[in-house]
C-alpha cells in the first residue's frame, strides 16, 4: 500500500519502585485489597516497569483466586506463575503485616526494595452507627458487632467476658464520643460513634406536644484562593471571594501593618418563589452617571431581554420620571439572566450588567398530612427556597392529634432573602396518631401461634381511621362513610359459624372531583365523579347555595359567584349519595395578559382584540376536565361572563374622544384557555373620528371589575399599543395631461413610514412622499400622467395605499379630464381665487366707489359671465362627503376641529398647481 508506520520508542532506566495504595487498613474476612508498584526514573517520573520482571517476595491473593477480573495482561502473567504491577492483599487475621516488592533482574539489583506496612483489623461497628441526638436524662442501649464475610454476628472473645451492649445516660447538653474498644490474644479492635444531648422541650400537655425549631442551613464560609502571592506596590491588588455563609462578614488580616482590605458586598441573584412576581425598574445613565428622563427611551430603543422563558416581563401602569418599571412573574423554576439594551444615535448598542434570576419552588413541609399508630415514625422533609433540604424524624408516643410547624427567619429583612421583605417564613402540617393495630388483646402478644387441626382462632382489628362502619335501616345491611383516603379491608364473619367469613379490599378515594383548594370567585368548576348506577347512568347534582356556587344540575359545571362556602351533592336515588365541600375566596385581585404580538388599531375590519383575565392566585379559572355537555352549559346557561366587565380609555387626556365611542368591547369565558376574555372590537366609525384618530399619538388602557367587587382594590390597567389607521378623504383624481395632482395621507410617524404607494397603471406616475410643512402628520404624493392618450383608453386605473404595520388597503380611482370640462375648471378656479381672497374683495369695494361709472359696466358684464359658472360647493368639517373631490377642488386636512372661516380659507387656496 506503499504506507509507511512510525513507532517512538523511549529507553528509560528505573531509579527507584513504590507501592500505592488506597487505604493502610484491612479488615479481616473483608474484600482483599489493590496494591500496584509504581517505577520511577531519576527525575522522579513515572515510568512504567518490566511487569514480566516484577516478582513479589510475599505471600498474596491471586486474581484468580478471589473471582476478580484482573487487565488482560495481569492475567497472562499468572498463567506464567508470575506477578506483575498489580496485586490483592487479604487479610487473614488481626495484626500488623509488610508487604514488600522488588525487580528480580540483575540489572536492577541496586534498585531498592518498596515495602509498605498494614493493619488487619476486626470489622467491628456499633449499633446504631450514626448520630444520636439525646434529651437530658434519656438513655440509649449501644450494640457492639462484627462482620464476617457480610454476615453480622456478635463479639466472642476467649477469656473474661466482654458485654456487646452499654447503656448511655445523658446528664447535661452538649457533645461527646463514645469509643467501645477490646483488646486480648495480641488483638486490638475498637469503633467510636458521636452523640448530642440536648435539654428536653417543655411539656404544655400529655398531647398535643410543639416547640419551635431554629434552623441554620448554610455551609461554612471559605476564603478562595487560599494562596497568593502579592507584589510589594501600592498600585496591586488582588481580589478574594467569600465562598457559602451567609451574612455579613468580618474581614481582616493576622498582619495589620501589611496589606489593607476592603470588603465589598457581592451583587446577589434575583430570587423570586414560582407564581409570584417581582419589580423591575430599568434606568438609563449618561456619561456623568446622571439618569435620563424615560420620555427618550423610545427613541434609544431601551428594551429587556431574557435569556430564557422561566419569567415573563410586563410593562407597569405606574412610571415614575427616569425610569420604566416592570412587573417580573416567575413561571418555571430554573435559572435565567436579564439584560438592558440601549442603542445610542450612531447605533452602537449598549447592554447592562446581566441580572441573575432564580426561580425556586414555595416553602412547605412533605408531606402535607401523615396518620401514624403509637410507636411508629416518619420523616419529614421541608423544601425551602434556594437553600439545602432539612429533615426531620417524628416519632408518636400517645394517641391524638397535634401539629408540626416549621419557622424560618431572617435575622434583617434588607438582606432581601423573603420576597416582600418579610421576616420569616412558616409552613404546619396536622398529624392524627392511632391506636398501634393489634391482632390480639393488650395483655395477650404471643410472637407464634401453635394452631392443632381442625382448631379455630379469633382475631380483632379496631382500625377505623378509613372508614366508619355501623348497622344499615335493613336486616343484614351496615352503612360506611369514608373518613380518610388510603386502601383499608372490610371483613365479614357469622359468629355463629366462624368459618364462614369473606373479605374485600376497600380504596377509599374522593367520589366527587377535582380538588377544590383555592378556588376563587369567578372559578367554573366542572365536577365528576365515577359513581353510577346499575345501567351506568350518573345521578344528580345538587349545590347547597346556589348564589355561592352556581351550578347546572344535568352535567354538574358551576360557577363561584361570590365568597363563602358551599356542598356540593351527587345523588344516584337509592344507590348511593356523596357530597364534597367547596370554600369559595374572594379575588383579592385581577390579572391581566394579552398577546404581545398583537395590537389595536381602528381600521375598518380590524382582527378582534383579546385581553385576558384571571380572577384567583391561579394562572387559569378552570377547575376539573370538562365534557363537551359541560362547556356547552357553561356557554348557554351558566354564563360566566356576566361577572366581568370590561373597560377601554384612551392613555392621551388631550384627546377628546372616548374610547367606548372607537371601540367596541365584551366579556366572555374561554373554554380552551379557562380564563376570561375582554373582546374589543372597532366600532364603524364616522369621518371626523377617522381623521382625529390617524394623527392621535395615544395608547388604550384596558382593565376589567368584577361586577360583585365592593372596591376598587387590586384593580389592575394594562397599558395596550394602539396603531392608528391613516386617513384619506379623497376617493378620485381627475387630472390632464399637464395636471400634477396630490394626494394627501394624514397617519402617525411610524405608519407613515411604512405606507406603499403605487399605480395599477404605466402610465400613471407617483413620486415618493414629502412631508408637509404646514401640517404635522401629513404626507404628500405627486401623481402625473406619462403617456395621456394611453390612459385615456387604459381601463380604470387605481392609486393603491397600504401599511404593512397595520394591513390597512386604500385605493384611490384615477380617471382622464373630458374636453368639456376644461373650461369649468379654470372659470372654477378663477372665481374661487377671486371670492377666497380677503384683499381682492377689499379692492374690489374701493374700485367701486372711486368709478362708478367703469364699475357698472364691468359689474354688468362679470355679472353676465359668472352666470354661465357652475355652483361650487364648499364643504365644511362637518359635512365632509369621502369622494367628492377632483383635481379642481382637492381635499383639505385641518386640526381635528378648525374654525370655519379658517377651513373654508384654506380650502380655497390650494391647488394642484402650488
């Protein structure tokens, strides 16, 4: 293959040989032990030895011997009788052992031979091993065993004889260790365990029983790096960090005269519990470090941005001068960062320190409820926010009930630690402690039954923590209530002929669904359950306050109405009747989303805007799955929607125009999304709203009550974009074949600058827009005719207007001027010039008094000509007609409510000529 191989091969001499090992101690009958032996060159490398060479002078355990899987080459050596780098150690019995290696080579017969010494001891252990937490005055009994190839046995010593178990007392709190230690026969096994003791909690009662516990759950502080080297200047500094602890530190030096230091409080993470939100307020600093007014930050183009979408981020209603503030919601637990973008006015970007977010899980105690029996025990956990998990273990001593609460403070609430600045966290649970279940009376516990043949044994239970049985209304019936959920077994016997019995398991569950915690005004609940009769057919429902709870009594969906608490009841008539008890909570607040893709806008046949609301502490108002009849119900009957009304204003006060007269707005319930809806609809609108609205620079609050709300408080606005529709009130141009006409479009900045204006013809021309200088918010198009005798015969040429921000369509029809028509327009033109003007009119009157005679005669004779002019109409705002316009009387654009002198002098004056 004409390939060519390379091999480097380094020649090395062996200086010198040590064993590693893991451990120096070897337990007796234990797993045996690794040692390997390591060669080294003169430099005190690593190198690798002859293993065919290496030979053991001590007495080892084969690999094969104890069922290891050695490397492959170890292994082949064995085959050989030989031993290489790797050998296992057992220990055999106690004592003190030296292994010890050497190279059996002549070569290396000054290399020095490695030893290393080990302890094979008794693998003894107390019981228990672990920590043992003791009250003043209480004692524990301590065990002593070996294990022997994994089985565990007691200490037998020859000779004296050795107690395997001690009784400990505690006297007074505070720390110790306990060492158990046996020595004899030239043998020395000891084992030791640490034990705390603490002074007993005061007892209020024989039960319940509670105390307080304080928790500490951080690590230790430490000081990263643990090492420097610092240059002698005054100019060099070196930075450490306090690594875990918690609080404010004291730092100092054991050298004051030599270094100085400044502690600096590191910038913590944002940490926000799931569901709960948080402010975010963003400021914008110019080289002197002094804010800017938040009024400029749109044209900076200042925005947040998330790296990822654990928290979702919504402007506030409330602002303050120099800053934006948002309202930060924590959705997923994880981690994230928030950054601030700023662009300048050469478009360089400018980003902020990123912010670190953690969304952890509420503070609570797992699990929520426990049943225990006398004697029995059970750990509880709590999940705390960002921090390690504590445990603790229970034990029941009497029969009862009592609660376990758990209290975590914080020793200064501006350490941020608890959202809101609270100074402790708490969380309870109940517990309910039975009777220990018994098979037998309390005076008679045999650990064995000897039974003969043919012989019969009676055994009690007084379980009853599941269900309570008692005698039916009939012979032979018996009723049961399900009191806890779990799996119980009911048993039943002829005492009369006690071998004629039959048991059947019992899973005692909720007959009525879902879980109704937390359910708050304006909740629809749709209820199920699985009980039916014998054809399978469901019973009836039936709610104990209707105006709580109202409820639809063929497919069991309710709506909560108002505060307070109801049953609900599912009766299948003679079988069988259930029931489950909701509370209903007042909504402390609303809160309100909406797409942020979307917007409004008052263009004619705009999509419907949608708002969404929710009532509770919940993200959604639907309890329970829901059938096709239940949302049905919900739509025709229960109407949900008639809690909430909706409400729209206008952000800008200077506009003079309310919201309800643009917009269009309903309620209702959304089934797929299980929140309510503020629909928002454009309402057909006149002329003078579509030429007012297009140059309004405004957005809409939008909020919604609750039509049983009392007050106002927790009511919430949120601020929606509004897009403003352009405005043309001309429909026609007529234009020559030397006319240049215009078309005026009135629109807000942004959607000017994103109109296409272009002809459905060749022949027909329009240039780019120009802003007007007498009218703020208008654009100006001029539009001519290329070829005029081909647009005469063109079919109907349109000039068409669209915004891509809004998707707004205008059209504009075009059409040719008619030979008759000339002269009307001019002799129109002519007498509109001469009536509009102040100053002709003026000099007309003085004409007329200083030659009556010439006057009279050019009176006569004007009088005469304008006879043959058509009636111009001059429309005025309030009588605007779409349309009604030509080249010859093009169109006006005013203030939203101009005077009418002004408006008829302005109409008069332009021309498509100026």
């Amino acid at each position: 293959t004409d390939h060519e191989l390379r091999c480097d091969v380094k020649v090395d001499v062996i200086d010198s040989i040590e064993i590693v090992s893991r451990t120096r101690e070897l337990y007796v009958d234990d797993a045996p032990l690794e040692l390997m032996v390591r060669a080294l060159d003169a430099k005190g490398f690593r190198e690798t030895p002859a293993r065919d060479k290496c030979y053991f002078v001590s007495r080892i355990l084969k690999f094969s011997e104890a069922e290891y899987s050695p490397p492959d080459y170890i292994a082949e050596m064995e085959k050989g009788e030989q031993q290489g780098d790797v050998i296992l150690v057992s220990g055999m019995r106690t004592g003190a052992a030296v292994v010890k290696v050497r190279i059996y080579e002549p070569f290396y017969k000054k290399v020095s031979a490695a030893l290393i010494r080990l302890l094979v001891l008794e693998n003894i252990f107390l019981i228990p091993s672990h920590d043992i937490y003791l009250l003043v005055g209480a004692y524990i009994k301590y065990q002593v065993a070996k294990m022997v190839q994994g089985r565990m046995t007691g200490i037998k010593k020859p000779g004296p004889t050795h107690c395997s178990s001690v009784h400990i007392a505690a006297t007074s709190p505070g720390h110790t260790v306990v060492t158990v230690s046996v020595t004899g026969h030239e043998e020395h096994v000891g084992s030791s365990a640490t034990f705390a003791a603490y002074a007993p909690l005061k007892e209020i009662s024989n039960s319940p029983r509670s105390a307080v516990v304080e928790l500490l759950l951080v690590e230790d502080v430490t000081v990263q790096p643990e090492n420097a080297t610092i240059y002698n200047h005054p100019d060099v500094k070196e930075i450490f960090h306090l690594v875990e602890g918690s609080g404010y530190f004291l730092v100092n030096s054991s050298e004051q005269d030599m270094v100085t230091i400044t502690y600096m409080e590191a910038e913590s993470s944002v940490q926000v519990e799931i569901g709960k939100t948080v402010l975010v307020a963003v400021r914008v600093l110019g080289s002197s470090k002094h804010p800017f007014r938040n009024k400029y930050f749109r044209n900076m183009d200042v925005r947040l941005q998330l790296a990822s979408a654990i928290v979702t981020l919504r402007l506030m209603e409330d602002q303050d001068e120099y800053s934006e503030n948002y309202m930060l919601r924590a959705v997923t637990i994880g981690q994230t960062t928030l950054v601030a973008i700023a662009t300048d006015r050469m478009g360089r970007k400018f980003t902020s320190t990123p912010r670190h977010i953690e969304v952890f899980p509420p503070f609570r105690l797992v699990p929520e409820k426990m049943t225990l029996i006398t004697t029995n025990l059970m750990q509880v956990f709590l999940q705390l926010p960002a921090e390690n998990n504590f445990a603790m273990v229970v034990h029941t001593k009497v029969a009862g009930r009592t609660t376990i609460k758990v209290t975590v403070r914080s020793e200064n609430s501006s350490f941020g630690h608890f959202e809101g600045s609270v100074m402790e966290l708490s969380d309870e649970i109940q517990i309910l402690v039975f009777e220990k279940l018994q098979l037998f009376y309390e005076g008679c516990q045999p650990e064995q039954i000897l039974m003969p043949m043919n012989s019969q044994l009676k055994l009690h239970t007084n379980r009853d923590d599941l269900l309570l049985i008692g005698p039916g209304n009939r012979n032979y019936t018996y009723m049961a209530q399900a009191v806890n959920r779990g799996v119980t077994v009911v048993g039943l016997w002829d005492q009369r002929h006690p071998g004629m019995a039959d048991y059947i398991p019992v899973a005692v569950e909720h007959a009525i669904e879902p879980d109704t915690k937390l359910t708050f005004v304006g909740d629809v609940i749709c209820f199920s359950t699985h009980l039916v009769n014998q054809h399978g057919e469901p019973g009836m429902w039936m709610i104990s306050t209707n105006n709580v709870i109202q409820t639809d009594t063929v497919t069991g969906v309710g709506v909560a109405r108002s505060p307070g608490t109801a049953t609900i009841f599912h009766d299948i008539p003679g079988v069988v009747k259930t029931f489950r008890e909701v509370v209903v909570n007042a909504s402390s607040r609303l809160t309100l989303s909406y797409d942020l893709k979307t917007y409004l806008t008052n263009i004619p046949n705009a999509t419907v805007f949608k708002l969404f609301i929710s009532t509770g502490r919940n993200d959604v108002n639907l309890k329970g799955s829901c059938t096709s009849s239940q949302a049905s119900a919900v739509k025709t009957v229960l109407l949900p929607e008639t809690l909430l009304l909706c409400h729209v204003q206008f952000s800008n006060t200077l506009l003079d125009v309310p919201a309800s007269k643009v917009f269009l707005i309903r309620s209702e319930f959304s089934m797929e999304r299980g929140v309510y809806v503020c629909l928002i609809k454009v309402r057909q609108k006149s002329e003078e709203l579509r030429q007012i609205l297009s140059v309004a620079d405004t957005s809409v609050y939008g909020w919604a009550t609750l039509v049983s709300g009392r007050s106002k408080n927790g009511m919430q606005r949120i601020l929606i974009p509004f897009i403003p529709g352009f405005y043309m009130n001309q429909s026609e141009l007529v234009l020559s074949h030397k006319d240049i006409g215009d078309l005026r479009v009135l629109g807000v900045e942004r959607v000017l600058e994103s109109l296409e204006v272009f002809s459905s013809s060749p022949f027909l021309a329009v240039s780019g827009h120009k802003h007007s200088i007498l009218t703020t918010g208008m654009a100006i198009y001029l539009v001519r005719v290329v070829n005029f005798t081909a647009f005469q015969m063109s079919s109907p040429v349109f000039i068409n207007v669209s915004c891509v921000l809004t998707s707004q369509h205008e059209a504009v029809l075009v059409r040719a001027k008619d030979a008759s028509g000339s002269d009307h327009c001019e002799e129109s033109g002519v007498l509109k010039n001469l009536v509009g003007s102040y100053q002709i009119l003026l000099f007309t009157l003085f004409a007329v008094l200083a030659s009556t005679a010439f006057i009279f005669l050019a009176y006569n004779a004007f009088l005469n000509k304008i006879q043959t002019v058509p009636v111009v109409y001059v429309p005025t705002i309030g009588t605007t007609q779409p349309g009604s316009y030509t080249t010859c009387s093009p169109p006006h654009f005013l203030n939203p409510q101009p005077p009418l002198v002004q408006s008829r002098l302005q109409h008069w004056l332009w021309s498509i000529k100026h």
